[in-house]
C-alpha cells in the first residue's frame, strides 16, 4: 500500500529544528566548563567540542569519551518479537554499543571501556529470562567484536519516568588515542581530498520512529514483506555495523584518515560536518539496503527529505589522501565491510552534492555547532 502523503521524520515526531538549539545551547555552556580542568593539570582538546567525541590531554595521554543512547529501537524488538520468535536484544544490544563507539572512532581513537545504563519501567522488566540473557549476550559480544572491556553499568527501575514495560538502552565509552599524529580533527581535511563511504547494515539506531510511525500505513504491519523476502519488523532490525574492526585495520596500515563522519541522524548531511568551507561532491551513490528503500517509497518522500534524515546505504565516511582510497576499501573488505569511492573534496561552499541524485544539502541544512 502507498500514500501520495509525504511522511517525513518530522511527522514522525522527530524535529531537529527543536532539538539541535538545545544542543547548541548545552555546548555553549559546557564550552565555559572546560577551564575546570586546570585543576586537575588535565587540558581539553578544544577541536573535538562540537565532534563527535570529546577529547582531554591528561599528562600527555589523549583520552576520548562519549555517551550515546539506542533511541526507540527497543519498542521495534518488543513488538516484533511475537512474529519471529526472537526477543532481538542481542541485536539491540549491538546498535546501543554501536552507537557509542561508532561515534568514539571518529576522532582518532581506540575504543578501551563501555559501560551500560539499562533503565527499565519497573523490575517486572527484568524477569524475562530470554530477554535478559540475550541482552547480555549481545552486549558481551559486541564488546569482544570491538576488542573492548564492558566495565560496568546502572540498571534503575524507574517507574513514573519510563513507561512500564519499556527499558531505555544507552552506553558510554572511553578511548585512547596514542599520539596526536593519530587524533583526527580534519585540520588536515583539504580539497583533493577522497571521500570512501562504508556501508550500513540497514536503517541502524537512526530513523526508527518514522520507520515505526510509516506502520500504520501498512496493512500486515511489520509482517509486511519487503523486497528482500524479509518481513519489514525483521529487517529493520538488524543490528547496526560496528566500524571499529575498520579503524583499527587502518591505523595498522598506517593510514590517518584526514576526517570521519559517523553517518547517523541527519543522514548525509552530517558529510558536511567539519567547518570548514568545502563542497563534497559525489559522482556515485552506493546500493540502498531493501528495507530503506522500503521506508522511502511507502513514506512516499524524496531523495532529499530520505538522504537528508536516513543513511540509505552508508553508515560511515573517511576523507583520505587519494592515493590511500583504494587501500581504505580493501582493508574495509578485508574486515568484512563493504566500501566504495565515492566522491572528492573540492573547494567552494560547504555543501553536499549527490550529483547522480541531483540532490545539494548548503550550510544552512544541518546546526551541529555552537
């Protein structure tokens, strides 16, 4: 079934327009913080306030921290899980972690520590056997798959504040960046620059409440079948990819990305998130996993509204030097990821131009910085 209504992520109860002035707003404050950290001989990397990890220099050491949460992807699991069978907290469980040290990687770092925070609607929530065990599964496994340590975490029951029933999924993570030839900040981001773009494994951690609200426009629901043969609660289920085996691959090359972008809310606006004034120019666009385009053709939205809110297809960027593209894909692949070319870097005013797409997002698209 399709609508001629367009239903985008705004419908979707999701405005940025509301929510990036309040982080703006905190930035700002946060920013007047840093001087506390004399106090503790612990200096800030100024650069990182505004990216996607923050970054202190404590005696020469470069340690990156970050903290994330999963979103509404939980209550995907919940009302998916008497169609499979499957509680899919171990995948959830993945793109909570995902989430955080996704983010983590784009400054350079190596992800050392995550801590849970499982706050549930009551302690009834805990009673689930399967779902507590899969939960845990996933997490310890998404810990080992990024050569991490799960140090430790909270888990409040906390009736009043979330819904009974419910839990919300979110974590932290600290890193270490060895030296500063490896803290990745885009101070060597320049025109001529490649762009490789890292495939998603579908929609992610971001998304999700238009694709849950794009439901009521389906009669079979999530049982819907999408193109893949798939039902559409289960594809949208699968776990976010974790980026970190990628980084890693490449700092043992020896290859420093110039700049990374996680690709999560905004989609492919967040491109454009360094400062500086530079057009990104791509002359090809990689495949769009079934299930997004799923959600873009029964949401009946554009190219513009679907690249500019979701990630069709690419969950991760790295601006390098064009002579290091072709080996940035093949260590991706080595990994199992899969990465193409995809565009350059050029001089001009900051935008992003997806020309096989016939789609520009300008500065005035996206307010990540205070």
């Amino acid at each position: 079934m399709t609508t001629t209504t367009p239903l985008d992520y705004t419908a979707a109860g999701v405005d940025y327009s509301k929510i990036d002035p309040l982080k703006l707003l905190a930035q700002k404050a946060a920013r007047d913080t840093a001087g506390n950290l004399r106090h503790h001989r612990v200096e800030e990397i100024a650069a990182t306030r505004g990216e996607s990890a923050y970054v202190m220099d404590i005696g020469g050491t470069l340690i990156a921290s970050i903290t994330e949460c999963l979103g509404t992807k939980a209550l995907l699991a919940d009302v998916v899980r008497p169609l499979t069978g499957k509680t899919h907290y171990d995948s959830i469980a993945q793109d909570t972690i995902a989430m955080a040290v996704n983010d983590l990687i784009t400054v350079g770092a190596t992800p050392l520590s995550v801590h849970a925070y499982w706050s549930a609607g009551g302690s009834d929530w805990f009673n689930d056997a399967d779902r507590m065990r899969d939960l845990v599964n996933g997490w310890q496994k998404a810990c080992d798959t990024c050569q991490v340590s799960w140090g430790g975490g909270e888990t409040p029951a906390l009736a009043g504040v979330v819904e009974a029933g419910r839990i919300d999924l979110a974590a932290s993570s600290v890193g270490v960046i060895p030296s500063r030839d490896r803290l990745t900040l885009g101070d060597k981001l320049q025109a001529g620059d490649a762009i490789v773009l890292l495939a998603s494994s579908g929609i992610h951690a971001n998304g999700v409440s238009l694709a849950r609200k794009l439901v009521e426009r389906l009669p079979d629901g999530y049982a819907t079948k999408i193109a893949d043969g798939r039902l559409y609660g289960e594809a949208l289920l699968d776990p976010t990819t974790l980026y970190v085996p990628v980084t890693e691959a490449l700092f043992a090359a020896g290859i420093v990305p110039h700049y990374s972008a996680n690709i999560t809310g905004h989609g492919w606006r967040k491109i454009m998130r360094h400062p500086a004034e530079l057009t990104y120019r791509f002359d090809f666009v990689p495949p769009v996993p079934p299930v997004l385009q799923f959600v873009q053709q029964h949401a009946a939205i554009d190219d513009f509204e679907a690249y500019g809110s979701l990630n069709m297809g690419v969950g991760f960027a790295f601006f390098v030097a064009p002579e290091q593209a072709e080996q940035v894909v093949a260590l991706a692949k080595s990994v199992g990821v899969d990465a193409w070319v995809a565009g350059r870097v050029e001089a001009g005013p900051k935008q992003v131009v997806i020309e096989p797409l016939g789609v520009t997002y300008g500065e005035g698209d996206l307010h990540l910085r205070a």
